[in-house]
C-alpha cells in the first residue's frame, strides 16, 4: 500500500488545505501593507515638519532660498548659454530678485503701513453701516450693538495685522539681517551649485539613478509650476481687483491689489482675507451698493476667472482635483502650519506625477526589453 492511503491524499495535504482556506485573501494583504506603508509616511512626515517647526529660524529662510532657487534656475541656464558663467549669472539673477523683492515690499509697506489711518477710517465706517444695516432690517438694538461692538474691535485688528504682518513675519527671524542675508545666501549657491547637488542627492537616494533622476526632476517640475503659477494668478487677481476697485470709484485701489497680490501665495486663506478687505473699504467708502459689487468682482477674480487662467499659469504642473487640492492644503496646515499650507500642494501634486512617471517607465523598459515578434507565452515544450 502506498504512503497516501487509500484516498490517495498526503497527510500534510489537509493540513495545507485549512491553512489556504483560512488565509487572508491577496487583496486584503496589499491593502494591509499599503495602509502600512501610509502610516510609516505620515509618521515621516509629522516627524520631519516636527523638527522644521524646531528651526524655523534657520529653515524658514532655507525653504524660501530652496523654493526661489528652484523657480528662478531656468534664467541662470538661459545665461549660461549665452556664455556668462554661472556663478556670474546666478549673482545677476539674484540682484534682480532682490529689486523685485524690495519694489514689492515697499509698495506692501507704503500701501498698509501708510495709508494705515485711511483704511481704519473707512473700515469703522464700514462697521458703522453694517450696525445700521442690522438695526433698519429689524434685528433688535442690544444684538446690533454686540455686532458693532464686535466690529469695532475685529476691524482695527485686521487693519493693523494686515498693516503690520509682513514687517512681523520678517522680523520674527532672529534678525531682519540674519535672515534676508541667509535667504540671500541660499539663493546663490542654490542657483550656482543646483546642478551639482541635484546629481548628488539622486545618487544618495537609495534607489537606481533613472529612479532618483525621475523622482528629483519631477519634483523640481511641480515646485518649479506651481509657484510660477500662483505668481501669475496672483498677477491677474491683484490686476483684476485694483482695476475694479478703480472703476468702482473705491478709494485705495492700488492697495487694494497690492493686498490681493501679497495674499495670494497663502492658499484659500490669503484670497478669503484680501476679499474682506476689498470690500470693507468699498462699504465704507461708498456704501452697500458699491460693496456688493465689489464683492461680485472679487469672487469673480478669484472664482471664474481664476479657474479659467489658472490650468494655462500651471499647466501640468498641478494636475489636481480641486477638492483634494483644498483638503490636502488644509489638513498640512493645521498639522504643520504654514510650510504646510504653502508646500500642501506641490508635494502632494508631485508624489502623484511621480507614481505616474515610475509607472510609465517601468512599461517601456518592459516594451524595449521584448524583442519584437518574439513570442510573450512561455515556449512550447517538446
């Protein structure tokens, strides 16, 4: 008799048979090490923002002269094509960078900080209206009251962080000098040194080079997109705000797109604060009427028009949807603040390109590495 038995089965063939059964299907074992996988990602990531948040001094300045460098690169490529050596041009590059940066400040600085009594003026009138406004559509005068007395005391406030946000969030640096010479100084040797460190960190990756080439270049392309993007968008809202503002006949136009402009680099927030803005000085300066079309043109700035020159701004670089774009944005900022909430969506946006990408390469070195014609099965036997 043989080893099987008379039913010709194996004694560790049942055995086997109820381990198969009661095993996990596949796809709850992938779904288990991917969720794994996410969690060990999110504990990077808290813990990496975590140690950002402990040098923000230093890091602050280094994130900005990281996000600079990465945009402005091209110019300095541009030059050295025509013959100006690098280092050379990444000093040009930086001292018109620095122009803009100090055109821009000044213009911040005189349109809030200078004109910080007239926006207070047509902001508590604007209080004023909206108390009476309460008060005529038969809301009682004790709750009116709490209304403005809220008013009276948000506005000033609002005027005066907007007034004073940008020399505050300078100044909360170590030093003003410490930091504009450390962003400074990053910018430089980012520009003059990118190449070189880019090829470093792609060999120091841990995975084959074309990976890292893929991964490193696709991330400088959505960084690189998407704040080209939000500058050019910027651009348009400011425009679009201070030339309505203008033939509305509201006082302080062009502070009023100075403001959009500044604003618009703070995703969702920075739009939802420059629009009250515009339209507090609008109400208090020439009433509801004026103020409810001022509003109009704001969400028409930063609604309609927006999604229309936004995908040509960003092209592929933000290839998102709008509701995970807005989630992500929010969720990075309330864990990890204001890096967060500014690199949300570039990051997010190039993790997925990058899945693509490696994916996309993995099939055309699986195309070129079949012969064409040659059989895909396995050979016949015999």
């Amino acid at each position: 008799m043989s080893a099987t038995g008379s039913t010709g089965i194996a004694p560790g063939d049942g055995t086997a048979a109820v381990l198969g059964a009661l095993a996990a299907p596949r796809w709850l074992r992938d779904l288990g090490r991917s969720a794994w996988l996410l969690v060990g990602i999110a504990i990077l990531l808290c813990v990496f923002f975590w140690a950002l948040a402990l040098a923000t001094e230093i890091v602050g300045p280094l994130v900005a002269g990281g996000i600079v460098a990465t945009v402005a690169a091209p110019l300095v490529t541009r030059l050295e094509r025509h013959h100006v050596r690098r280092g050379f041009g990444s000093l040009i590059v930086l001292l018109a960078l620095l122009v803009v940066a100090i055109v821009i400040g000044l213009l911040v600085v005189k349109g809030l900080v200078g004109e910080a009594n007239t926006i207070s003026q047509k902001a508590s009138a604007a209080a004023d209206k909206i108390e009476s406004g309460l008060s005529s559509s038969g809301v009682g005068s004790t709750a009116s009251k709490h209304v403005e007395s809220a008013l009276d005391t948000a506005v000033p406030k609002l005027v005066k962080g907007l007034a004073n946000g940008f020399v505050a969030g300078v100044l909360g640096l170590t030093s003003l000098a410490l930091g504009v010479s450390f962003t400074c100084f990053s910018i430089f040797f980012l520009l003059k040194d990118g190449p070189a460190l880019r090829r470093v960190v792609e060999r120091h990756l841990r995975v084959p080079e074309p990976v890292g080439r893929t991964i490193i270049g696709r991330l400088i392309i959505s960084i690189r997109g998407y704040f080209l993007g939000v500058t050019i968008v910027a651009v348009f809202n400011g425009v679009v705000v201070a030339l309505g503002a203008w033939i509305l006949g509201v006082p302080l136009a062009a502070t009023i797109g100075v403001v959009t402009f500044a604003l618009a680099y703070i995703p969702f927030i920075g739009a939802f604060v420059a629009g009250a803005f515009a339209v507090l000085i609008a109400l208090g300066a020439k009433g509801t009427a004026i103020a409810v079309a001022m509003l109009v043109i704001v969400l028409l700035a930063n609604g309609l028009l927006q999604n229309i020159v936004a995908p040509f701004a960003m092209g592929a670089a933000l290839d998102m949807n709008p509701l995970l774009n807005l989630a992500v944005t929010v969720g990075a900022g309330c864990l990890f603040g204001m890096f967060g909430l500014v690199l949300a969506a570039p990051l997010t946006s190039a993790a997925m390109h990058i899945g693509r990408d490696l994916r996309e390469q993995r099939l055309a070195e699986a195309e070129t590495a079949i012969p064409r014609g040659s059989p895909t099965g396995p050979a016949p036997s015999g």
